[in-house]
C-alpha cells in the first residue's frame, strides 16, 4: 500500500498538510513575494501608461507637421502659378507668347525672333462672381523684334486671375509698334452693351480690313480707314498672308467706346467688334496662325461701315476714331530703322503720358 509523504516546510521539517495555521515565517515569506510582485506590476503599468503618453505626443506631433507640410506645399504651388507677386500672371502669359512665337509647326514669325522682351502688365478689370471668388483681368505687352525685319511687334496676351490662380485666355494680339498701350483687355462681349448681328456687309468689310492690316501697304490700309485728314497715314501690321477673318460678335457704342443708348442702339453711329484673323506668316509655305482684336467701326448698320481704330483683343473703353493715325511722313517702310525709332519714342512718351 502506498503511503503519502508527509510535506515539509522550506526548513525539511514535516508538515500537516491540513493544518491551515501558518507560522510567522510563512505570513513573512507571503509579504515578501507580494511586495516583489506588486513592484513587478506597479512597474509594468507605469511602462504601459509611458509608452502610451509617448504615442499620442508622437502622433499630434505627426498630425501637426503633416498639416504643416501640406499647408506650406499648397502655399509654395500656388505661388508657382501665382508666378508674379508684382505683376499676377505674367509667368504665364511670358511662357503662353513664348510658346506660341516658337511653334515648331505653326511659328507667326518664321524667320525667328532676334529680341523678345516684356514691356507691362495692366489690371483692365475685376469683379466678385457669384461664388465670392475674386477675380481680375490682366493685359501683358511684350515686344518683339522678328529676325531679318526692323519692325518691332508688339503682342499682349490676357490672363485671368481667380483667387490668386493665374489662367491664360485666348490667343496671343499681334500690333505695330505705335498700336500697343494701355489696354482694357477681355474675350466676350462686354455687359451693358446691346449686341448687334454682324451682316454680310461687316463680314466683307472685316475681309478687307484684315488683308491691308496683315499686308505692308500703308496706302491700302489708309485708304480703308478713310480719315478725313489728308496728313493722316496708317501703319499696317505686316504679318503675311490673309486665309480667312471673322467678326465674332459686335455691339453698338459711342465714339469713346462706351455703351450707346437705347436709341443710339436702333442706329448706332458706332460699334465695337472682336475679330478673329487667320494668316500664313511671311516665308512660310504651310503654317496658318491666328490672332484676335477689337476694332471700332463707324457706321456699322450702314452699306458704309468702316473700321477706324483697332487695338488688342478687349481694348474697349480705349478705342477712339482714328485714334492710330500718324503723319504720313513717319509711316516706315520695313528697313527704315530711323523712323522705327521714332515711333518707338512716340509710343512710349504715349505710354509715360497714360501712367501719370
């Protein structure tokens, strides 16, 4: 028969297994392992509640820098398409021109371009839409010198600006020299001015205009402006080939370019109309570029419609009749550098005199 061992206590003494009374050696090794055990899980909870206070500091700080970065990447990209601080837009404006001058397949000038520089940028416009975005138009000129000619061009380019957002708007205006200055520069018709439909009579007329324009005859040009005075002459643009011109949309006006009346309106002494001009650059066999502007016509419901002024696309509240003319002895031929720098003086004493 098996027998059971009785236990025996940490000092090999025996032991009755049933005897519930503990000596004060056991009570003392009972305090012992429960004040090791308490420091064991006193110290694991303190590990515990450390690491947990890191992660949240880790994580607002994480949080904190991502917003940081995010709000300083926002802000560097939109200074990127701000481009100017001064003068909004004219980043894009300089690359849209800068692109278009260079079109490998279709260049304006194919001859090349000897001298590009950026001359101002005007605020023509703003206003709050009804999102409550602000935005504004900006007219930027640039001139130019095409190689082989010493006829300085000069373009402007319009951009809109939505909440400090650039965006280029239509295609680039080609002007002579003595054309360019401050201008108040938009794509569509403009509010408050009654539209009229341009007639067959316009669209011929519009034809006409847009061959002398692109041509170098001074005559042709002069002639179709009919300017009651003699000594008045008219500098064309001498682009290159007419293809095909349209008057996109046209609206009766005064002479200064402000709304007409309604009664002016029934038979308008004035209007003003955006045309579109396609043309085959000057030693170019294949290349159709186009161009758009403003033109003032006199007379436009009548069989005698004409245009007497023209300036960039959205020259409103600037055009006046026969506003380019010079004296016919300063029209340059298209080698005569004397009289180029002449009219270049002209239009920026012109220029000087509109800022003040």
């Amino acid at each position: 028969m098996r027998t059971t061992k009785p236990k025996r206590d940490k000092h090999n003494k025996p032991r009755d297994m049933w005897n519930t009374k503990k000596t004060n050696q056991d009570w003392e090794d009972a305090r012992i392992l429960a004040i090791e055990t308490g420091h064991h899980i006193n110290g694991t909870a303190i590990l515990l509640i450390t690491l947990i206070i890191i992660s949240i500091t880790a994580l607002t700080i994480s949080m904190r820098v991502g917003s940081q970065v995010t709000e300083s990447i926002n802000n560097i990209t939109n200074y990127v398409k701000r481009g100017d601080t001064g003068t909004p837009g004219r980043t894009q404006a300089t690359e849209n021109v800068y692109q278009w001058l260079n079109n490998s397949e279709n260049p304006p000038f194919p001859t090349g371009i000897d001298s590009y520089q950026y001359v101002r940028g005007n605020k023509v416009k703003e206003w709050t839409d009804n999102n409550g975005d602000t935005n504004s138009w900006w007219s930027h000129e640039f001139t130019i010198l095409v190689h082989g000619s010493n006829i300085p061009r000069t373009i402007s380019q319009l951009v809109q600006v939505t909440n400090n957002i650039p965006t280029v708007i239509g295609q680039p205006t080609i002007l002579p020299i003595q054309a360019a200055g401050e201008t108040n520069t938009m794509i569509s018709k403009p509010n408050g001015y009654r539209e009229l439909d341009p007639t067959p009579t316009i669209s011929s007329m519009v034809e006409s205009w847009s061959k002398a324009y692109l041509s170098t005859d001074s005559n042709a040009l002069t002639v179709l402006v009919s300017d009651p005075n003699s000594e008045h002459a008219y500098a064309p643009a001498g682009l290159g080939e007419w293809v095909s011109s349209s008057a996109d949309w046209m609206v009766a006006s005064t002479s200064s370019g402000e709304p007409a009346s309604d009664e002016e309106a029934k038979n308008p002494e004035y209007a003003i109309a955006q045309i579109s001009i396609n043309f085959k650059p000057t030693g170019s066999e294949r290349a159709t570029v186009g161009t758009q502007m403003l033109v003032l016509v006199k007379n436009p419901t009548s069989g005698s419609a004409r245009i007497v002024d023209w300036g960039s696309n959205g020259a409103v509240t600037t055009l006046r009749p026969f506003a380019h003319a010079v004296d016919k002895t300063m029209i340059p031929t298209f080698d005569d550098e004397n009289k180029i720098s002449q009219l270049m003086q002209q239009k920026e004493q012109n220029n000087d005199g509109q800022q003040q």
